[in-house]
C-alpha cells in the first residue's frame, strides 16, 4: 500500500523560517504566579504576534493559569513553561483549551507542559468501575480546525479531563516527539485524534491515557470537512485502557490509505483497532512491525482484550453502514486475553483482508469475567456478546488470507478458550503455513 503523504520535513522548513521577534507573554502582563488568570495577557501576546508572524514565548520557571488561547496562523507558540487550566467554565469562551482555527503555518512546540487537572472536573470515584465519573462540563485540551502546514512539537501535556489532541479537518500536519501524561482512569481522554484529516505524519511520540491512544476518525459534522486520508503513525510508544492504535468509532465519511508502523503497545484493551459503525468506507489500511498487549479492563471500558479487533457493525438499525475492505497486517505479534477478531455483518461483509506473519499468545491474568466480545457502540447486536474465546475468529468476511501466522496458549486456560481458528460465513480464505491447536491441546510456538 502506498501512502501518498507529502515530504513534511521539507514543506515545514519552507514555510517556517526564523521568527523575526519573539513575544515573551510576561511582557504583556502575564503574571505567571499560577493563581492569577492570566488567559487575556496571553492571547494580547498572540494577537501581537500574529501580525509578525513571530514566536509567543511561555517563559520556563512560571506556571500560567489559562482557559481559551485561540492561536493564530504564523506564528510559532513556544512553551517552555508550564499551563494549567482553569477549571471554570465561565472562563472558556469554547469548548477547548488550546484552540485554533483556520489557522495556516501555526507552531505549537517547545519542551513545557500543559495539566488539565482532570480530577477537578470530576464528581469522586466510582471504585466498583474503576474509574472516575465526570462532571456535565470538561474541555478539551486542542481543539485545531481548518489549519493547514500545522506542526506540534516536542510539547507534553497530560491529566486531561477530556480529549487530548484533537485536530478536525486540518492538513499537512506533523505530530512529532509529543507526551500524553494522562491518568488510566479517566474516561474519554484520549491522546491524539486526526478527526477528517489529510496528510499527517504522527511519530516518536509516548502516549499514556485511560482512553483511546491514537484514534483516526471522521466525526459527524455541520460542515463537511472531508475524508480522513494519508495518515502515517510511526515509532510510537503506547500505554492505555482503550485500543492502541484505532480507527473510528466515528466514521460518517471515508478513511483511507492510513499506514500504522512500529509502535509499541504496552498495555491496552484492543491492540489495533478499527470500529466501522457510521457510512462512511474505510480501505487501505496497514498495520506493520508492532508488538502489543490486551487485556481485560472493568465493565465500563470499551474492549475486552482483544488482541486485534476489526468490526463492521451498524451503529443502529437506520445506518447505512460503509465497507471496510483492503486491510493489511503484518509482522504483527502480541500477547492477549482475547481473540483476533475480524467481524462483519450480514449487510456490510468485511473483504480482502491479509494478515502476515501475526503471531498471538493467549491467556488469562486479568480478574474480570471472560468469554465475550464487545460489540459497542451499536444498538443492533448485543453490546456484549458471550462467545467463547479462539486465536482467530472470522465472522462474514471474504477474501481473507493467513500467511505465517501463528497461535499459542499460555498454561491453565480457562475452558472458554477453544481454537486457533474459528471461521463462520467466510468465503476466499486462504491459509499458508498457520500454526496452532486447540487450546486443549496446545502446541509449543516456535
């Protein structure tokens, strides 16, 4: 698969030469106390800047308290301090902390931090789920729309009480060597979301969330922002309760040609992911050299250790669902609680599908009942669904090959797990050196 992305490096250095003067916000009554809202001081800075096309300095050794920012294009938005948010609402004037839009040429870079305070938008801890329950309010922390030649750099930014990065119909972005410094158990604070993006280079980065690490998806929107296309995730490290690498659930327009590449995952709850639930087509796809682990979380986190799961599943019984067709994995290996999942429906038939050298140990380790597979968010199929627990289940799918693949079992597997392969209403499949037994007779994975 070829994935058409620009030569980002070149293209940035064309377009963002030395800034001619910098900004520094304390000169613009930023007080940098931690306690003093200093949101208006910033965006003074900003606005400034905007007009020179120069660098908005966040000085190192100051805590800035701030709510909305709204960036410009031009400029090159330079943390080397620290930001906390405020957790106010009345003093947003969005929904999002770090906001942009239509915004050509903008930097975020630089080695400070943003904290979301996260538990403060939450209403106490709900110890029998395991997580904490949130508030009817909680921001974002980026929300970038319509910016074109972005690039976010070097930048952490973590305890969010919300989504993370979140970039909506931008173009001709590079992610490069950011942290996500999340807590695991907040919900929805995913890491970095391409949301009907084009032309994106995500890389070198070491994301810890409770949520979805790194999710491409085509959210439904008022404006039409077009396809999610040419993304390239690489050399990323990776730490969640959610699935790693992802796409959807959201997907109201197409995704394709989107190449995940040497990553690994440490822990999750779905190793890779892809979730077809809304219209849109998702094609051309390709996972490669990532290692990874699955397992079981509490009841209300989405996943259920599956090693690799790719669904197409109505999201309710009005969808038009897409098609998810052309998708490859290889050199793929990872230990799990729970299958390789390739599931389509009747109306939506998942099609032409290789998996190559994927390699997959079983076992159980995790406390939490067995034995099922998550189907969420749909309201068509039950959401979680009790079936036994195979190295590979294929349900409605043509076209699909296995080539030097492999199962094991870890010892004393629980009697729910069955096969190395299980494939019901599959036509086309073809199989090239697999390697596995029962789980009741398991065999040694050279």
């Amino acid at each position: 698969m070829k994935i058409k992305l620009l030569l980002l490096g070149a293209l940035f250095a064309l377009n963002f030469s030395l800034s001619a003067k910098t900004f520094n916000v304390l000169d613009f009554g930023a007080k940098g106390d931690g306690a003093t809202l200093d949101t208006a001081a910033i965006q003074r800075a900003i606005d400034a800047a905007a007009g020179d096309g120069g660098t908005v300095l966040i000085p190192r050794k100051h805590t800035f308290l701030v709510a909305t920012l709204d960036l410009k294009g031009g400029i090159d938005f330079h943390l080397d301090g620290e930001l906390i948010i405020s957790t106010n609402q009345s003093d947003y004037a969005s929904d999002g902390v770090i906001t942009a839009s239509n915004a050509p040429n903008l930097k975020i870079t630089g080695a400070g931090k943003i904290s979301g305070r996260s538990l403060s938008f939450m209403t106490g801890y709900e110890a029998t789920n395991e997580w904490w329950l949130f508030k009817e309010w909680r921001p974002k922390m980026f929300v970038l729309t319509g910016c074109t030649n972005l690039v976010v750099r070097d930048i952490t930014f973590g305890d969010a009480p919300f989504w993370g990065l979140h970039m909506l119909g931008c173009e001709n972005v590079l992610v490069d060597n950011v942290t996500v410094e999340n807590r695991l158990d907040v919900p929805n604070c995913d890491g970095i979301d391409p949301d009907h993006c084009r032309n994106v280079e995500i890389k070198n980065c070491h994301l810890t969330c409770g949520d979805d690490a790194i999710a491409i998806k085509a959210t439904r929107q008022t404006n039409d922002f077009g396809a999610c296309a040419n993304i390239h995730v690489h050399d990323c490290v990776i730490r969640t309760q959610d699935a790693g690498l992802k796409i959807g659930t959201e997907t109201t327009s197409d995704i394709h040609d989107i190449l995940f590449e040497r990553c690994k995952i440490l822990s999750s709850s779905r190793g890779l992911c892809i979730q077809l639930r809304d219209g849109g087509n998702v094609f051309n796809v390709t996972f490669r050299d990532i290692k990874f682990v699955s397992r079981y979380h509490s009841d209300p986190w989405w996943g259920r250790g599956e090693a690799i799961s790719f669904t197409a599943i109505p999201r309710t019984v009005a969808t038009r669902l897409g098609k998810l067709h052309d998708i490859v994995v290889e050199n793929v290996s990872g230990r799990a609680e729970n299958s390789v999942r390739i599931n389509g429906t009747v109306a939506s038939r998942v099609e032409n599908v290789r998996l190559k050298n994927v390699s997959v140990k079983l076992g159980r380790w995790t406390k939490y009942p067995g034995g099922v597979f998550d189907n969420r968010p749909t309201k068509v199929l039950p959401p979680v669904e009790a079936h036994a627990t195979d190295g590979f289940n294929l349900r409605f799918v043509d076209k699909i090959s296995l080539e030097n693949c492999s199962v094991g079992w870890e010892k004393n597997c629980p009697a729910s797990f069955k096969n190395s392969l299980r494939a019901e209403n599959v036509t086309a499949l073809k199989m090239v050196n697999f390697y596995g037994n029962s789980a009741a007779h398991p065999l040694v994975v050279p």
